[in-house]
C-alpha cells in the first residue's frame, strides 16, 4: 500500500473516531455505554475469527 494511501487511511479512521465520540455527546449517550459497546463489538468480532 503507498505512504499517502496509509496516512489517508489512518486520518480517516481518526476522524470516525472523533465523530463517533462527538455524535454520542451529542445525543447524551454515557461514554461507559459506548464503551461498552466497543468492547461488546471486539468481543463478537473477535470470536468470529476462532472458528
């Protein structure tokens, strides 16, 4: 993959990132529940790779 592919790739993860976060103030969602989530979603995804 080229260097200006991977840094844009990087940045784009960054930014969901940040408007995740933002969005979920936004709408007044505890970060512990978005949290949660993440680690619920890992969880799931991670799982899925064992079989």
């Amino acid at each position: 993959m080229p260097l200006p592919h991977f840094i844009g790739l990087i940045a784009f993860v960054i930014v969901a990132a940040g408007a995740t976060i933002a969005l979920a103030l936004w709408a007044h969602v505890p970060l512990i529940a978005l949290g949660f989530a993440a680690m619920a979603g890992s969880l799931i995804l991670g799982a899925r790779q064992w079989r």
